[in-house]
C-alpha cells in the first residue's frame, strides 16, 4: 500500500468561507467539540501567529517607554550604569524586529524552493536572540571593569535607584510575557527573547544595587555587582542556547512522541506503529509516521486507516499542521 499525505491540503472538500462553515464553527464553539476541520486546523495556526505577534508588538511598547523613562533620568543624573541599562533595553526591544520579519516571514505559503513552507525563520531568529544576550553579557561585564577602573561620580541617587526599579519591573513583565506565550504556541526562539528580556531585567537589579552601595559609602559595590550580574548572565544564556539549539536540532519533547505513538497503537486497524518522528517547524508541530496493517484489506481500507491515524494525532498533539502516514501491508518489511 502506498504511503498518505494527510496535511491541511488533504481530501475533504469544505466550505471555508461560506455561511455553513461559520455557523459550524459557532455551533463548534458552543458545545466544546472538537473538529478535525481544515479549517479549524488553519484557524488554530493564524490564532498562534497572531498571539505570537500581539506579544512581541506590546513588550515592544512596554520596553520602549521603559527605556524613554530610564533615558529621562540618565540626562539628569548622569549615572553610566544607568546609560548602560537603558541601552540594554533599546537592545531588547529592538529583537522583537527579526522575530517579527521572522512571523510575517512564517506566513507565507510553501513552495518548490521551500517545501515545508517560511517556519523556519522563527528558530533562526532565535540564533540572534542567543547572540544579544551574549552581547548583553559582555557589555555587562565591559561596563563594570571600566567602572571598577574609572570610577565616576552619580548624581541623585535615588532617582537612578527608582530608574533600575523600573527597568527591572518593565523586564520582567515583558519577560513572563514573551515566556508564556512562547511556551503556550510552541515558538522557542520568543522563549528565548523572554529570557533575554530577564537578562535585562537583572542588569537594572545591579543598576539599584550598586546606587545602594554608592550611597552607603561603599564606590565599589556597583561595579562589584555589575560583574555578578555579567556571570548570572550567563546562565540564562545557556538556557537561552538549550532552548534555541534543541529546536533547531528538531528535539522534541520525548512525552509528545509517547503520546502520538499511544494515540496511533489505539487507532482501529493499525496492528503495529513501525516508527514515529516529531519536529517543530517554527511554532508548527509536524508528524511522520509508519504503520502495519492486515496484508488483506485493500487500498482505500488502508487509506482510511491513515486517516483515522491523523485525525487521532491532530486530537491528542497540540499544534500539529501536518501528519504524513505510511501504511505497509503486514510482512511487507520481513516481520
């Protein structure tokens, strides 16, 4: 029996558009079914890209007005550690840019060049994310040394103290953010960029550490801290990395594999799940898979087997857009 490609172009003819198919996703809606729809399918992946989007789009704002109030205060103030987490911030804000280009990017339709379609450009935006936070630490640790070894005079301290309190807060925030939604739609490289957001949010920390000490007589203490904020860094860098690598390496999490291989083994006809792969595509998740079944059954039995197999898989994995099915006949591989 010949193998089945069943993706979001496969043999059901629907209404996409018409008033039948909106008052079945109403009806859909109301009564929590849950539909194996083309439509519904592509539904489900625009509602990802655009939570992906709306994400990056408000920790942009909430970054740059962030960074407006910290610059406000540098002029006064005159405090290099604070310039140097402000430009930190314009630096974090300014990777939701590719990330973006990345999504818009992830839009575009699959051709003869790129069969598998534009989703790709979300994992390598997420290389540049991992290069920023690098970047961030070494700016960290640059500053602190100079500090350390130029040491310069602040004024009003309390207001760069209030300045990093800020920072911190508008990072964080923008941290949990990117983080939730990144894990929520399956997009690594915004995890990473919600990590990166945290790194920041670390140096304004020493930002309000290092006033502290200033104003308690100790000159040393921020520089001292900017340095251990460089080497905690460095730890979200890694995990940063772990995250990014593993994706582009098309790691998954090995439950998903367990439950799609569950999910095939209880579907009626399969007498055997030879083998199963699982990688992301961007936010996308995509499956292959070979199944046994009886050597008897004909064709168009085999090839509704496979679809059984797919609608089990789109029921059981989250944000999975393709599942490519072979069927073998019972022996067909020496068993």
């Amino acid at each position: 029996m010949t193998g089945h490609d069943h993706d979001h172009h496969d043999h059901h003819e629907h209404d996409h558009g018409g008033p039948l198919a909106r008052l079945r996703h109403v009806l859909g809606d109301l009564f929590g079914g849950h539909s194996h729809d083309t439509a519904d399918q592509v539904d489900e992946a625009l509602e990802a890209d655009a939570r992906g989007r709306r994400a990056l789009w408000l920790s942009l704002a909430a970054l740059a007005v962030t960074a407006l109030l910290q610059g406000v205060v540098v002029v006064f103030t005159g405090s290099v550690a604070l310039l140097g987490d402000t430009m930190h911030n314009v630096a974090d804000a300014a990777t939701a840019i590719p990330l973006l280009i990345a999504f818009w990017l992830a839009r575009r339709p699959a051709n003869d060049k790129y069969t598998y379609g534009y989703g790709r450009a979300e994992d390598l935006a997420g290389l540049f994310v991992v290069a920023m936070i690098a970047l961030s630490s070494l700016l960290a640790g640059w500053e602190a040394i100079d500090r350390l070894l130029n040491p310069r005079a602040v004024n009003h301290l309390w207001a760069v103290a209030l300045a990093g309190l800020i920072g911190f807060a508008g990072n964080e925030f923008v941290a949990r953010y990117r983080i939730r939604v990144g894990h929520q739609i399956g997009s690594a490289a915004l995890v990473a960029d919600g990590l990166h957001a945290r790194t920041d949010g670390f140096t304004s920390l020493a930002v309000v550490v290092g006033a502290a000490g200033v104003a308690a007589g100790l000159p040393w203490a921020d520089p001292v801290i900017g340095l251990l904020i460089a080497l905690a860094i460095l730890g979200v860098l890694r995990s940063a990395v772990a995250q990014v690598g593993a994706r582009l390496m098309d790691a998954v999490n090995p439950e998903l594999v367990t439950r799609a291989r569950g999910a095939i083994a209880d579907t009626d006809g399969v007498d055997e799940v030879r083998s199963v792969r699982l990688r992301w595509i961007g936010h996308t998740l995509v499956a292959e898979a070979d199944v046994t079944v009886d050597r008897t059954l004909p064709i168009i039995a085999g090839h509704d087997i496979a679809h059984r197999v797919e609608h089990q898989l789109r029921d059981r994995l989250p944000r999975l857009a393709t599942a490519t099915v072979h069927v073998s006949p019972a022996g067909a591989h020496g068993g």
